[in-house]
C-alpha cells in the first residue's frame, strides 16, 4: 500500500490530475494484451525525466512496486502490476522528435509512438524501421525495453540495431547515459544493450538516441497464395536459401486469411491454406530483379496463384491485412492467447505441422500468422477464458508448445518478451548458471526487487502457471 503521504509528494511532484486513484481508471491499468491482470493503487503519469527519477526514488524509499508502462500492447504481462503498487505510464513522455539529418539520428522522447515517428522522419527522407504490428499504438520505449521486431525484422532487424544511446532512471532514481549518438562506440560495457529488452525490470527508460536510415527507393509486394501451408513454409526457406533478402516476409493461416476478410473485405483469397506477403524494397532496378526471383521460388515451391500490388495503396491494403490479425481473429473467440515462439528457419514447416497438431489434440482453434522470414511464428489459441476445461487443455498445448519450439534448436521469444507468462518455462531453455548471473545483475541494480516485479524471473514467478 502507498501511503497518504507519499501520494501527496506525487501530487506535488506530477501535478494533481496527472495522478489517477479512481477504481474506474485504476481498472483500464490491469491489463495489457495478456490475460494476466492485476489492479495498481496508483497511476502516475509524469512528463519529464526529473519527475520519473523523483517518483522512482519516492517508491524504492517506500518499498512500492513501480511499474513502467508505455500503451500497455504488451503480449507477456509486461506492464501488469502483478503485485499493485504504482504505474508510471510515459504516455505524456511525448513532445518533441529532433530529426539530424546530418548524423541520422532521432532525438526522441520515449512516450513518443512508433508510427509518429516513422511519419516525422518520412518528412525527411528518412527511415526508422522497426515496425511492429502494434505500430500505431505502442510507444518507443515500450519498443526499447521488449526490443520489439516487426515484419521488417528480416532485412533490417529490431529495435536494438537503432538504438544509440539513451537516457534510464535506475531503480536507486539516477539517471544514466548510456551509448551516445555515434554509429561506433565500445567505450566500456554496453548497458545499452544490457537495458534494451529488460522489460522494465532495471529502471525506466526516458529518452533515446536512435539510428535512422535514407528511404529506400522503391518498395514492392507480392502476395503468394498457397492450397498447402506446408509448401509456404517450404518457400520461405527456398527464398533464404537463394540468397534474397526480401524486406518481410510474413505467412498468414487460412483461419486468419477468412476471419481479415470477413472484417475488412478486402478481397483476399479465402480459399487458400496460407499466404506469404513478401516486401521486397531498395533501388528501382534490384527491386525489379528480386522480384522476378522471388516469383520465380514461389512458383517453384508450388504458389497456386501470385498477385503483385500495383501501386502504394494496393501494397498498403496488403499490410492492413496482416496488421488486422490481432483483432480479426477475435470473432473466433473472446481470449487470444498469442506466442511468439521462434525456431530456425529451415524447421518452419516442421514447427506448423507441429503447432497444428498440438491444437489438434487439445481441440483448441488456433489462428496462426508470422514474420516467417525469421522463423518467429505467431500460433494464436482462440480460447473462453471463463471455460475452465478449455483453460485446462490450453495450459497442457502452450507447454508442448514449447517444448516442441525449444527441441527444434528455438527461443521462447522472438519478441514479446518474457514477461510473467513464460517466466515459468525460462529454466527449459537456459540454465541455472544463465538464470543465476542474469538475477546476480537484477539484484545488483534492484536489491529491493521494487521495479517491475514477478517478471522474467522463475524465482519471483513460481507460484504463477502459464494462466496467471
Ligand atoms: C496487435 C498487436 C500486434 C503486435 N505486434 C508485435 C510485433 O509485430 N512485434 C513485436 O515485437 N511486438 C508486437 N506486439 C507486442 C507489443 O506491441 C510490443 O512489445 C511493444 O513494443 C510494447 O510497447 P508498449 O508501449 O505497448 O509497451 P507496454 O506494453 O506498456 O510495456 C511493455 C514492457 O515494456 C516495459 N516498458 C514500457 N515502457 C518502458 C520504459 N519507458 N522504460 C522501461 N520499461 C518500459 C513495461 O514495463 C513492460 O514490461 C504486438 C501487440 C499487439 C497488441
């Protein structure tokens, strides 16, 4: 519990209508994109870097729990307040974007979201790649501390590879500076990199230094239509194996493909098993080339139809589509239970048939899409979470699930994170050693265990399942 005191001095320090204590708004803070929930006693909502450093040492001196939270997209419970405590939401964290033309460099205030800051450097001809289907919601430093990927992830890779530097308030409320703003820099340990993908757990992240890139030239896509999924997942390791380096390379399911055009009506090909959307971009010339190869592979590998989008908004109503899963295939059913297991490339198709068969056995509808170009699947169970059969079969396929990823030579996460969700599966893929020095360096920037609590860890998680 916090006590009156101490949210007073948060008043003081963020203003009073930037604090939220009523039930109702405590409630839109309980979630995020999981299905783990937990209410805060206390939203705070500070815009400035002294603030958070003031309300950071304010709850380490109380013994709180404090929690970072950027738009709450989060797919592992990342931002739940699993033990109450306080949200710091950095959503007011997002004033002004100082693009250096010069230097490639964004300056950027991390409650800034993602597709703002595409748009803005656009402006200067200029490119920020990472790009996360949660685009349009999910902030930058959300982004940072999950090291989101995205579609792109192929050819451009994820948030890390842009980050130059940036600015964390510690669990002790100091603020360090880390990296800086030039494309090389080895001066001393890289705690850049040690915070990007923490999940919240080291401290909060307030600013960032992040890398940009010219536009490309040209950008295409191509939409390869398969009667057997297994042959689209067999075309994917034909087009790495064939040296092209499409943009993204994205698969959809048949469930998914009929549920985005029931919604949208987009004219999409509800009668295949998959589509592979393929973005190929760079110089007008190479595109052209890549693309008659890309063709080429997908035939091979027995595409039963491929259509080219003609211009921008063709190939943007193709990226609606894919962007459109999440929410499409809710009509499915009301609880989306959504990994983001990832296996070598080249066992892709053993991982669908796999996945398939688990949903198969456990009588579960499963949606599954991905940024198949990187072997990071996306298997989707639409479950009720208030049927506690179903809940039960569940819990048994997301284990085999990964024990299926992690026998393939595969990671719990390509992206999401960890979380609370799989934090019970972490000692399956690393071990106790890993596990140990990873805790020995929380413990060290957060003896108290204040800062983002019951995440990652089995030690903080034990007594959680899968289920929350
Ligand atoms: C429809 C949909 C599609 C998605 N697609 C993708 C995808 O393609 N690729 C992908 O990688 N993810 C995807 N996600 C997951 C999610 O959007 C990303 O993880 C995103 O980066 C989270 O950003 P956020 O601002 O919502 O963070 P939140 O959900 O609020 O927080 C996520 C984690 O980051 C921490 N955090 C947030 N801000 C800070 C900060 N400033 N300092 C320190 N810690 C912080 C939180 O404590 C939490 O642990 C998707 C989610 C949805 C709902």
């Amino acid at each position: 519990m916090i006590s009156k005191a101490a949210v007073r001095e948060i008043k003081n320090i963020v203003g009073q209508t930037n604090v939220l204590e009523k039930e109702a708004e405590l409630l839109t803070y309980a979630y995020d994109n999981s299905f783990h929930q937990h209410k805060p006693d206390l939203v705070v909502l500070p815009s400035k870097e002294e603030e958070v450093s003031a309300i950071v040492k304010l709850a380490n001196e109380a013994e709180v729990p404090l929690v970072p939270r950027g738009a709450g997209t989060g797919q592992t419970a990342g931002s739940v307040p699993l033990k109450g405590g306080i949200v710091l939401s950095t959503t007011r964290m997002d004033g002004y974007i100082e693009v250096d033309k010069e230097n490639l460099i964004a300056k950027v205030p991390v409650g800034v979201v993602n597709w703002d800051l595409q748009k803005e450097v656009e402006k200067a001809g200029l490119f920020f790649p990472p790009d996360p289907s949660s685009l349009k919601t999910a902030t930058i430093g959300g982004n940072l501390a999950e090291n989101a990927g995205g579609p792109r992830g192929f050819k451009y890779g994820v948030t890390r590879d842009y980050a130059l530097g940036m600015n964390v308030v510690t669990p002790a409320g100091k603020v360090l500076k880390l990296g800086g703003q030039t494309i090389k820099n080895v001066t001393a340990y890289d705690l850049c990199r040690l915070v990007i993908g923490s999940e919240g757990t080291l401290g909060v992240i307030t600013q960032a230094n992040l890398r940009l890139i010219p536009q490309p030239e040209e950008r295409r896509t191509l939409m390869a239509i398969y009667k057997d999924i297994e042959r689209a997942g067999d075309a994917v390791s034909g087009i790495i194996a064939k040296g092209i380096v499409p943009a993204a390379i994205e698969l959809i399911d048949d469930v998914a493909i009929r549920c985005i055009e029931e919604t949208l009506k987009l004219g999409l090909p509800t009668d295949a098993d998959a589509i592979l959307l393929i973005e190929i971009d760079g110089f007008k010339v190479a595109v052209d080339y890549q693309m008659e190869q890309v063709e080429q592979v997908c035939k091979s590998y027995g595409a039963d139809r491929i259509s080219v989008a003609r211009n921008e908004k063709e190939s943007e109503q193709l990226w609606v589509a894919r962007r459109a899963f999440a929410p499409a295939v809710l009509k499915l059913n009301p609880t989306k239970v959504g990994e983001d297991a990832t296996v070598p490339r080249s066992r892709l198709t053993e991982f669908i048939k796999g996945v398939k068969k688990i949903a198969g056995k456990y009588q579960l509808e499963l949606a599954l899409c991905g940024h198949a170009g990187d072997g990071n699947m996306h298997p989707n169970f639409m479950v009720n979470a208030r049927d506690k059969d179903e809940m039960k079969r569940l819990q048994k396929a997301v284990d085999e699930l990964f024990a299926l990823t992690l026998d393939l030579g595969g990671t719990l996460s390509g992206e999401h994170g960890i979380g609370s969700t799989k934090a019970q599966y972490l000692n399956k893929e690393l071990n106790q050693d890993t596990i140990d020095a990873m805790q020995a360096i929380k413990d060290a920037w957060d003896p108290k265990g204040f800062m983002n609590p019951m995440k990652i860890f089995p030690r903080d998680t034990k007594t959680l399942s899968f289920l929350g």
